[in-house]
C-alpha cells in the first residue's frame, strides 16, 4: 500500500518526464495523468503540429506501459483494431488485434468512418472486446489516448456523441504561449539532434506501481456529501442552461468524480476540495454538450457553458475535510 506522500512523488516524476520531452503548461499533462489514474480516456483535440501524438507517446511510455498505436485513415477496418479469427491447419484462431495492450493511442481518430471508431466502444467503457461473438476481457489498465483535429478540418468524420462520452476528459494543448516556448522547441530539436525524442524516454515508474496508485486513487481519497451535491448540481446545470440542446450526462458526473480523486491525492490530499472540481470541469464536460443549432452556428463554444455554471453554482465551504467516511 501506497501513501499519499510517496503517490505524490510517483506523479511528481511521471510529469517531469512528460515535460522534458513536451514544451508547453504541465497543467494538461497532470489533467491526462489524473484521468489515466482511474482508467480514463483521454481525447487530445487540436490543430495539427501542437504535440497531441508526442504528449500521448512520451506519456504511454513515463509509465512503464505496454502500448499500441493505430493511426486511423480512411480505410481502416473494425477487425484492423480488435483482431480476428484466422482458419489455419483445420481450425479458427484468434490473431489479436492492437486493442489488447495497456495504452492504445488513437491516432487522428476522426480520420477513420464512424463504423470503425466504434470498434473501441466496448473497450473503452467495459475493458473487454468482442471478437465474433467471443468475449476477451482486457487486462488492467486499459485505456485509450485518442487525437483528433477539430472536426471543421477537411476529411474527418466527426465522432458520434455515443464515443464522446467516452472519454474522461477531452484536453486541447494550443499553440506554445511565448516566443521563450516556441524557441525552447526549436532548442531541444537541436539538442536531440532527432526528430523523435520519445525514443529515448525511460519509465519512471513500472506498470505494478501504476496499479498500485490506481488502487491507491480508488480506495483511499474521500470526497464529501457537499462535493458530490457540487458535481451533481453542476452536471444538472449544464442541462438547463438557454444555450443547450442536451446537457451533460450523468456519466460526466462520474468522470468529475473520479479525476477529481486523482487531482487531489497528486496534491498530497486524501480528500476532494472544489477547486479540484473547478479545474476539471470544462474538460470533463463540454465536449459532451450539444448546444442548440443557433447558439453553434453563432460560434458559441459548449465551453462557454462550463464556465457559466461554474459561475451559477453555489460552491460548497465545509464539510470536505471530515474524515468519518475514509475508509
Ligand atoms: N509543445 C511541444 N513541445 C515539444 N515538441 C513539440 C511541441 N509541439 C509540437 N512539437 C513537435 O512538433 C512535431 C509535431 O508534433 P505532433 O505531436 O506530431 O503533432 P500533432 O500530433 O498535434 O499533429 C513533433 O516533432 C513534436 O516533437
Ligand atoms: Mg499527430
């Protein structure tokens, strides 16, 4: 068993190797962390070039995983991604597709057609796979780390609101913020003297210390009666508000819950406050709100939304820290 302290300092590392590699806020890299604790998937949506396939890889490898890449084009097919069975010397066999492994990295997912994408499904949210009618399940962790460009770009096919919700947290890196940032770029290419500096990142933690702190996540952070009313309140929020056709649903509620768990411990707390809550929500949530037609074509982001709850909501002052609950 882990203790806060030594799970802190576990995540300390893993983000440290993430950012000697990518340029840029560590902020999204503790956010991709947190929901890769709790088995969470993770879609990186941005515009080509801002590192969304280098922050997955660097970070597949920081913590020790065994991991897949599929790079979705036009032409993929759903058995290109679970696998299938093969007659051979009189008998089916199954030839296992890249699905089974810890971290699948979804490469430019909105590439492929919707038929394909659904392929990950079933493994994104049960953590098994159906290969014709057999079941596999899939060994922990599991999860998937899916890019995409923004859905105006040419040539992609939007992701279907059922895979949306999928996803733990939709997180977008943006352009490097200074010239000191872009010229750091420029800096470390020169230095590695390689176009793929993930080549070289060593684990900084095995995969046996990774589930330990998944555990230590679920099992050892407590989160009060008035912030479970909190999330509750602001996912119902969401629903109401004048520019939404269909608000969050109740599984962005449990994604809030379960990244919020892992934000705390990584602060070196063993319970949740609402500024955990706060700094999760437009990730865990807006890209699972679908605005009404008029407000979308205005060019009203389901963020805006987010944030207009946040400001709506009371926020809870008490009750976080009583510890009658800590198992
Ligand atoms: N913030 C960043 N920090 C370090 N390298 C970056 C950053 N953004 C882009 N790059 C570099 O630019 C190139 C493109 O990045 P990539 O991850 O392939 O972009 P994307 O997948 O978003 O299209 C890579 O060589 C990557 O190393
Ligand atoms: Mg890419």
């Amino acid at each position: 068993m882990i203790v806060v302290r030594e799970f802190r300092d576990l995540c300390k590392r893993i983000v440290d190797t993430v950012c000697s590699v990518y340029v840029g806020d560590s902020t999204i890299v503790k956010k991709m962390l947190a929901a890769c604790l709790s088995n969470g998937n993770v879609l990186f949506e941005d515009y080509p070039g801002l590192g969304k396939t280098l922050l997955a890889k660097v970070f597949a490898k920081a913590i020790g995983a065994e991991y897949n890449r599929i790079q979705f084009t036009p032409d993929l097919l759903p058995a290109d991604i679970t696998g299938t069975k093969v007659y051979r010397a009189g008998k089916f066999e199954l030839v296992k597709g890249p699905i089974f492994t810890h971290v699948l990295l979804a490469d430019e997912i909105n590439r492929s057609p919707p038929k394909t994408q659904s392929a990950l499904l079933e493994a994104m949210e049960e953590k098994q796979v159906t290969i014709e009618g057999e079941t596999h399940v899939l060994e922990l962790p599991f999860f998937v780390i899916a890019t995409q460009n923004p859905v105006e770009q040419e040539g992609t096919y939007p992701l279907p609101e059922a895979q949306l919700d999928r996803f733990m947290l939709r997180l977008c890196p943006g352009y490097p913020e200074s010239v000191e940032e872009e010229m750091e770029i420029l800096n470390r290419r020169i230095e590695w003297r390689k176009d793929d500096p993930t080549e070289d990142v060593e684990p900084c933690v095995s995969i046996e210390e990774f589930r330990k702190m998944q555990e230590f996540v679920e099992s050892s952070i407590y989160v009060s009666k008035s912030i479970l009313k909190y999330i509750a309140e602001l996912v119902r929020a969401t629903r109401k508000h004048d520019f939404v056709e269909v608000g969050s649903s109740p599984r962005g509620g449990l994604a809030l819950l379960k990244v919020t768990r892992a934000l705390a411990a990584m602060d070196g707390r063993d319970y949740v406050i609402p500024d955990d809550v706060k700094a999760v929500a437009v990730d865990a949530l807006a890209h699972r709100i679908i605005l009404k037609v008029e407000k979308a074509v205005e060019g009203i982001r389901p963020e805006v939304v987010v944030e207009d709850v946040l400001k709506e909501v009371e926020v809870p002052k008490g009750d976080e820290k009583s510890r009658s609950v800590l198992s």
